[in-house]
C-alpha cells in the first residue's frame, strides 16, 4: 500500500490546490493521513425521518424530506439573506442561508425533491432551519447511512463552503480511492488480542462511517489506547533512557547550614507534608541519579520554605543553588522571603533581573564564578551565556509553565554533570494531565496549609449589591485590613462590556475619599508598579485597584479581601490564583465574586465551584472536565503540544492509567526493544517521535 504520509491532499478528488491551500492553514492538514486522522467530534443518527407537523424548535436534529416551493431574498449588503419555503405536505418550514447565497440558488431548483438536515429553531413564529444539509432524494439510503460523523471547521471554512457535510464527502473520496485497502498495523498482535482491540482498518473505517453505536465504540476505544499508549511509551522510555545516561550529584550529608536553619531560623512549624516532601527530596539527591521532581502545592502552602530547605542541603555538599522564578515581582519577592529566613546565617543571596546592571552586576557574576554566592535568586537572566557558577548543583524553577523549553535547557549546561531540578508549580494539575504534561517527573504534593491559616470564605455577589459590598471592605479597612480589586481588562473595550480598571480606579477613589487607592497593571513600567506593590505592602494605601497582574506571587498578609470583578470572565485556575493573594496572615479572609445576573451554564457552574470549595486540586479537576487540556493555562507554554487526535485527557484518565501501566511493563520486559514480538511497537514510535518531539522531557 502507498504512503499517506507522502501523498498530496491536493490530489484528492474534491479537493484541488484552493480546497488544499485552506486545509492547510485552517486544519493543518497537508497529505492524505493527515485528513484520515482528522476525527469528527459527533455522531447524529440519520436513519430516522420527521414530517413538518411533528416538530418543535426543542429538537436537537431534525431530518425530512420534501421539496422547496420558492425562494425569497431579505434585507440588503451584508443583511442579506436568503430563505427556501419547504414542505413536505404536512407543514411548512423555512430553511435559512446568510451566507453562499449565490451558490445556493444555483445549486438547488424548487419543486424537486430533497432531503434536509439540521437543527430546528423558531422566529417570528416560524420554524426555521439555517444553513441545513441538502441531499437530492435519490441519492440517499436512509437506512444505510447509520450515524452522520460531523467534524469541526472554521468560519473561513463554512464561508467557502468547506463546512462538515464537505469534509464528510472527502472522507467518503479517500475511501473510495484507497478502495478495500488495509492499513498497516501500528500495534502488536499480542497487544490487539490481549487488550481485544479493533484492527486499525476496521478503527479507522468505523471512525468516520460507524454503522452503529457499538462499532464506533470500538473504534473511538482502539484508537485512543493506541494514542495514550505511544504518548506513555514515550514518556517513559526517554525518563529510564535519561536516568541510565545522566548520573547524579550525590548530596550525602545534611550538615551544618540545613541544622542551623532547622533549629534556630524555621519561622514556624513545618507542616506534616512539608516534612514528607524534603525526605523525598533527600532521598531523590542522595541517590546517585539526578532528581527531577514537581512540587505541586497550592497557595500559601509554604512551597518556598521547601525550596529553601532543599537548596541548604545542597550548599551543605559544597554547591550551589539556583531560583529561577517567571517575573522580577515574583524573583523580588522570593529573594526578600529567603534573605528574611536566612537572616544571621553565613550564606550569601544575590538577586539578578534585567534592571541589575553595572558595578552590581560584575560583581554578582565575578562572585557566582568563585563561589562566594551561594544562592542566586532570578528571572530568565539567570540562563544568560554570561551567567556562570563555580559548581551548580541544584536549580529550583517556579511556575515552571511560563518559561519555554529552550530557557529551561539553558539552566543544564551550567555544570559539567547537570544539576537536580525542582520544579514548582502552585497550579494544581490533575492526576491524569501530569501523568502527560510532566510524565517524566517525579510529583511530589504539599496538601495541608500552615496552621494558623483559615480558609477563605468566597462569596458570589450580582453587581447590582455594590453598595452592600462597598460597606463590608470599609468595615475591613476599619479594622485595620485591606483590600485589592481586580478588573478583567486596562482600558475600555467597544466589543467587551467589561468594567475597566481605569474607570474602576476612578469610582474607587470617588467611593472611598477617605483611603488612598494604588493602581497596578501590567503596562506600567516595572519600577512603578514596584513602588505601588512596595506602598500596599507597607499598609501606605488600603485599596488595590488591579489587573490579572497580581495573580502570582504577591504576598500581603494584611489584605483580607480579594473582590473580583466580571468573575465570569475568568477561568477556574485564575479565579483561584487571585484568590490565593488573600488568606496569607491569621485573620479571616473574603473573596467576592461579582457577576452580572446573565450567565451561562458553565460560568454558572465555575462560580459554584469556587464558592464550594479551596481545595486547588479539586478545582483542577473540574477546569480540565469543562474546558479540556489545551485551554489550561500553562499546558501551551508548558513544551507538551497537546495534540491529541481523539484522546481526552479530561475524560479518559482511567485508560490513560491504564495504558501507561502496559507500557511499563512493556520497558521492563523488553527494554532494549529487542524482542521481535515487539518490532511493530518500537518502529511505530521512531516513527512518531520523527513527527512530534515531546519536549516535555526537558524539565
């Protein structure tokens, strides 16, 4: 059989190079595989047709036939629309184009018969149908075409009519030409049989033109097993290829330094989970191979401190640490917190960012080549070629998803045997996306909060309450706390009716004359948004009027209140980072919610969840099930490209445990990838590896 790979899209009949050249764009879609594994994403039966007197505007999906009896043209220029009077004896329905009106009357002629699908509505008391699928009669059996797959396209796509019912009709061309072909398997007979899978002809047939529920379920079950399985193998076999190739630093001792701190410097009791996770850690350091852990933790669960202890143990083995963090508030911030722990103790912090320049500057990286720095706390200029150490033995990233692949690498060329890394994030991520998106990694999680911390009451509020709102921070404020207030967007937006922070500034100071009011956002010059950060930190301004801005590493344990604006404008994960920014000190903690009365079903169902519940892995969970992976903030940036053809992370994390348990013990039976039995499965991922580097693995 021919290479879809290799051949053309544009050959396809049907296709041609103006159909191919927006596939390629819209759909990324090039060669002949690539249209085979374009899934659709829904099944709608066809077998069933409806007269006119029996339907409702309700229904999901409507089939009939019958004729047009006329077609009528409304409005003007871009108003312009076109509706088709059809029948079927029983009623009458009014079928609805805006678009391709010129192909529509050209194409379809009254009075001949046809058959019309889509979704049903009613205006002005009509029962309408936009942009139906039309079929001649003749050319349909109804009780053949079993479930209709329909496929995901783009406006640009339906303005050229390359809507769903086209690509259906390319499918139908590619398998016609490739006739009874079978494709070449991609899994190993053993692994069909013991798993009882579909063979992937029959899969990929059954994908595109199931004939019932049952065959598509078996085709959608063997197609996402294979693609978790190769996502798994993958990850897998590179994590045991790195562990064999790099040996470790060994930290052998917990010394002096790491005691000093324990017994003298520690500013509160370490929480249970604290106390696990640095064991682990010096388990991980003292073992020979290089430790590449995630430290997951949610806001205010003392990750720092865990960081800090981590790298003492590796100045006690005579080396250095590294703190790269995503910006110069966060890496600020980190360096006054560990310089505030380390007060009285011999070891030397220095800070680097863009704005350290000059004298200051020579003298850090002069002093990092000697060894008389220890701890280098920084931004992306850490990776710089002019950065240098004496010996860098481990580097710690925060929120590691902001920072790109390439930067991350950097940080290992800094010593002859590359470093151990920890990497931190305080964006809970779901058990089955880690197990993806940090495969490689070990996971270890901070799950209790400092004592003395309440939880945070978050309360959901209709913005037509404010004053009621306004009386409780002035009651807040009275008592000594304070107050930040956080808007979706920096200047008015005509398209968007959002609340902007520039006017939300000015109704602010109008509603509270009697405090002073800071503003930050992102636009602002670091230095100035400094200097407003550094006054709210001094308790020198009570309100913070501010931007997205302050999502990560802000720490005011004197703001209680945390209000944010347009709340349905935000996603789970944001709506918890914001509200992470209260709750740090001893007294009780607010955040406020404000919508407006109209919202959706899903903003509807984030806001509950947030007023439910603090826990931040719980609300992982339910921004991965109502958004999906590739909306998660972070997964973009983060080096995995969540190109799942079929797969769900979201909903298929019990097959995705699964398939990574078969492909561990595939390794450990086969881990040279030897055995002929196996030839398939390790040719399969050459192959796919050629396509798709997973830089995940570079942590």
């Amino acid at each position: 059989m021919f290479d879809l790979s290799t051949r053309d899209v544009k050959y396809l009949p049907g296709v041609g190079p103006q159909r191919a050249a927006i596939l390629n764009k819209e759909l990324n879609i090039y060669s002949l595989r690539d249209l085979l594994y374009y899934f659709p994403y829904k099944y709608v039966d066809r077998s069933r047709l409806y007269y006119i007197h029996e339907i409702d505007g309700n229904m999901p999906y409507i089939q009939l036939r019958g004729r047009i009896l006329s077609f009528e043209m409304f409005g003007e220029g871009r108003q312009r629309r076109l509706v088709g009077h059809f029948t079927d004896g029983t009623g009458v329905v009014d079928l609805v184009w805006f678009q391709g009106l010129k192909y529509i009357t050209g194409k379809y002629k009254a009075n001949e018969e046809y058959i019309v699908f889509g979704k049903p509505t009613v205006f002005n008391g009509r029962i309408n149908v936009a942009h139906p699928d039309i079929d001649p009669a003749q050319e349909l059996t109804l009780s053949t075409m079993g479930l209709q797959p329909y496929y995901n396209t783009t406006e640009k796509m339906k303005r050229t009519s390359l809507n769903s019912h086209a690509l259906e009709k390319l499918m139908k061309n590619l398998f016609q030409a490739l006739q009874k072909e079978s494709f070449e398997e991609t899994l190993s007979p053993s692994l069909i049989a013991a798993h009882q899978l579909m063979p992937l002809t029959d899969a990929l047939y059954n994908i595109h033109f199931p004939q019932n529920p049952e065959l598509l379920r078996k085709a959608q079950y063997r197609l996402k097993f294979e693609e978790l399985f190769y996502v798994q193998l993958n990850i897998l076999r590179y994590t045991k290829e790195r562990r064999n190739k790099f040996r470790g630093l060994v930290f052998e001792r917990v010394g002096e330094i790491f005691n000093t701190f324990y017994a003298h410097h520690l500013p509160f009791q370490l929480t249970g989970a604290q106390k696990r996770v640095i064991k682990e850690m010096r388990r991980d350091m003292g073992s020979g191979r290089q430790m590449n852990r995630l430290l997951q933790g949610d806001v205010g669960s003392g990750k720092t401190l865990v960081a800090l202890m981590t790298m003492l143990i590796a100045l006690d083995n005579g080396f250095q640490a590294c703190m790269m963090a995503p910006t110069e508030i966060l890496a600020t911030q980190h360096y006054e917190t560990i310089r505030r722990f380390l007060n009285g103790m011999p070891v030397r912090v220095e800070l680097l960012t863009g704005n350290v320049k000059g004298k200051r500057r020579e003298t850090i990286l002069r002093d990092l080549l000697t060894g008389d720095v220890h701890i280098l706390i920084g931004t992306h200029a850490v990776i710089e070629d002019t950065v240098n150490f004496s010996s860098l033995g481990l580097v710690v990233i925060d929120e590691q998803h902001r920072f790109g692949v390439a930067q991350r690498a950097k940080l290992w060329a800094k010593n002859t045997r590359p470093p151990h890394v920890l990497v931190m994030t305080a964006t809970p991520i779901p058990r089955t996306l880690a197990m993806t998106l940090y495969g490689d990694l070990d996971v270890s999680v901070i799950d209790e909060l400092p004592p003395g911390r309440k939880p945070i009451q978050t309360i959901h509020q209709f913005d037509n309450r404010r004053k009621s709102m306004y009386e409780f921070m002035r009651k807040q404020i009275q008592e000594g706390r304070q107050v930040y207030i956080v808007y979706p967007l920096i200047q008015e937006s005509e398209k968007m009716d959002i609340k902007n922070l520039e006017e939300g500034y000015m109704h602010i100071c109008e509603e509270f004359p009697e405090y002073k009011v800071s503003k930050v956002h992102g636009k602002m010059k670091p230095a100035e948004k400094e200097e407003e950060m550094q006054r709210f930190l001094a308790n020198e301004t009570q309100i913070m009027v501010a931007t997205t801005v302050i999502e990560v590493g802000v720490n005011v344990p004197n703001a209680s209140v945390m209000a944010i604006e347009n709340a349905e404008r935000f996603g789970l994960s944001q709506l918890h980072q914001l509200r992470g920014r209260v709750g740090r000190g001893a007294d009780q903690s607010y955040c406020i919610l404000v919508t407006g009365y109209k919202l959706t079903e899903e903003t509807r169902k984030r806001i509950e969840i947030m007023v439910q519940t603090n826990d931040g892995f719980e609300i992982a969970e339910a921004d991965l099930k109502l958004r999906g992976p590739g909306d998660l903030e972070g997964t973009q940036q983060s080096g995995v490209a969540f190109d799942l053809k079929i797969a769900d992370i979201a909903k298929d994390g019990q097959l995705l445990q699964y398939v990574r348990e078969i492909a561990e013990r595939l390794l450990d039976d086969d881990p040279e990838g030897m055995k002929p039995e196996n030839q398939i499965i390790w040719q399969q991922l050459k192959e796919l590896r050629k396509k798709n580097v997973n830089w995940s693995v570079i942590s």
